[in-house]
C-alpha cells in the first residue's frame, strides 16, 4: 500500500519484504548505452559479475545489457478550475493500481456523498477524473485536503484456479524448497502466506514462471542479512502482471543482474535475473509467490507447479522441485 497527502502530494512508501504492501521506488529517467555483463566463478567456486572480461578465461558468460529505467508512480492531483476543484489521478505503472481517497479536510466545495465509495481502478498508463467538486460561492476559498492510497492490481480481475507455473529456474535443475505452506516460519503475513522459499546457490538463473507485463523492479540493492531492522528494505526483486490480473514476486536477486525493465512483456521460461541473498535474508535462496488485489489487501495465493508429462506439484516444505521446460 502506498500513500500520498492531496494538497502537498507526499508519498510514503512502507517495503518491509515480509509486509510488501506496495511498490519498490525504481530507477531514475535516463539513457544508457548498452554495456557488456561477464559472469565467471572465483578460484572457491563462488560467481564472479563485472563489467570487465578476466584476463585469460575461456568459461565465461557474456550478457549484453542496455539499462533503460521508466519510473512508475501514481500521483492524484487537484486543480481549482474557477468553479469547481478538480481531483485527478494518474497512473504511470505498468499495471492497474486501486485508489481510495480519504478527505482531511474539506472548505468551500460540495462535499462527496457520504455513502459513497471512494474508490477507483485506474488502468495501467492512464489518467482519470476521480471527482469533480463544485464550488460553493460562500466566501470561502476552495480548499482540500486528502491522503489516498493505492494497491496493485485490479480487484475485480477472475484469476484462474488451475495454472501450473513452470519452477522459475532452468529445466533440469532441482532446488529443496524450504519454507512453504503450511508452515510459517516468516510467512506470516496474508501477502506472503502460500509464498515459496527455494534455497539454490547465488548467480543461478531465475526465469518467469509464468507469461506476463513486467510492472515493478528493484536491482542495485546489494547487502542481505537476517535483522529486520536493517535489511527489511533492500530485496532486490521483480514483479510481474499476469493476463489473469494475479502477479507473481521474485525476491531476493542479486545485485545488478535483472535484465528486464517495467513495460517488458516477458514469456514463460525466460531468464529475468540471477538468484541471490539480498534483503532480509538468512542464506541464498529465492521467494517466490503469487498475489492478486483483493480490494484495498494483497493476498498470495496458493500455487502448483508443472511436473513431469503435465502432473501438477503442490509445494511443501523440506521437499525437491524440479524445472521441466
């Protein structure tokens, strides 16, 4: 959830990983020409990224990247047009965002229903007219003050029920999950419930598991560790928007690897970033889950994986998951 205050335009972002309420702030605007990633082990096994190649090393993987950040935000606005204020949203992200208004203060304009439902879905880069308050020539000048909130994703969406995901790393591969419902070791929260932790080394491949419109990135974090406190914030992570309206969260990446940006339409299967241990954090692993906007809440929903010749696999913890293409 994120909140902004209507006459000033502040917003608040709360991104504790294990609350995730709302968006991560991106990049900033610019244009960058496209540069060379080198991805190679250490002498001890571990990975190697850098923007120069090593001398004399033939096992290296090479990954050219062109940095292009969109920021998205949402911004209501009011503007006094001589007669009436005019209360106006705009939604830059790449995905529907659910507003609710809620008025502090209110001088020298009709005043909304009381019984009406201050809120709205604002289709992804759009911009509506949430209200239109006349002006009531008492003398007083118009006037308001408003915080409003905002949710991803729209609540009114039909998410399918029966939709394997691929295991969001290579095929061949196999992980030992090792948190997932029922248990609630950290996934304490209703955002984070049937969320799926999958212990796998730093640097592996992570693709989508799923189809969908890339709508939120965070990539420079670069530190992990288990105190809440100190590393709630700095998860590098992707979100992606399924034609369903759920949306799935890939968490924990590591530093400066994810290769895709908002507005990317992304396929099943396709490499996104490499695994790591950013955030809050006891070891390298990824969490995985899938969300959807129930109406002013983020819930995660349970999911089932692809198996072999099309079986479903229902997650749980201490078990194997294996990727099949």
């Amino acid at each position: 959830m994120t909140a902004g205050e209507g006459r000033i335009l502040v917003r608040r972002f709360d991104i504790r990983w294990h609350a995730l309420l709302f968006i991560t702030a991106m990049l900033a605007c610019g244009i960058a020409s496209a540069q060379t990633m080198y991805k190679y082990r250490g002498e001890s096994g571990e990975w190697i990224f850098s923007d120069r190649p090593p001398d004399g090393r033939q096992d290296i993987e090479t990954r050219s990247v062109t940095p292009r950040a969109t920021p998205g935000e949402l911004v209501v606005a009011q503007e006094f047009t001589g007669d009436s204020i005019e209360v106006t949203a705009r939604n830059s992200f790449y995905a529907p965002m659910e507003v609710e208004l809620v008025f502090n203060s209110i001088v020298g304009v009709d005043y909304p229903d009381p019984d009406q439902q201050l809120r709205w879905v604002i289709p992804a880069r759009s911009e509506r007219v949430l209200l239109d308050l006349a002006s009531l020539n008492d003398g007083a000048v118009p006037s308001l003050q408003f915080r409003y909130f905002y949710f991803p994703g729209d609540p009114n969406a039909e998410p399918s029920s029966d939709f394997a995901y691929r295991a969001p790393f290579s095929a061949g591969l196999q992980f030992r999950i090792t948190q997932s419902y029922p248990d609630f070791i950290t996934h304490r929260t209703r955002d984070s419930r049937y969320a799926v932790d999958l212990s796998m080394p730093v640097g592996t491949d992570i693709v989508a598991s799923r189809g969908g419109v890339v709508f939120d990135v965070a990539s420079t974090n670069f530190k992990g560790g288990p105190n809440a406190d100190q590393y709630a914030d700095l998860a590098n992570l992707v979100r992606i928007l399924h034609d369903d309206g759920t949306y799935a969260v890939y968490a924990h990446l590591n530093w400066n690897t994810i290769r895709v940006q908002p507005g990317d339409r992304v396929e099943m299967g396709q490499y996104i970033a490499d695994s790591g241990n950013t955030g809050l954090s006891s070891g390298p692993h990824l969490h995985f889950a899938v969300q959807r906007n129930v109406g002013r809440r983020i819930d995660s929903l349970p999911v089932a994986f692809r198996g072999a010749d099309g079986s479903r696999v229902t997650p749980s913890s201490g078990g194997m998951l294996s990727a099949y293409p």
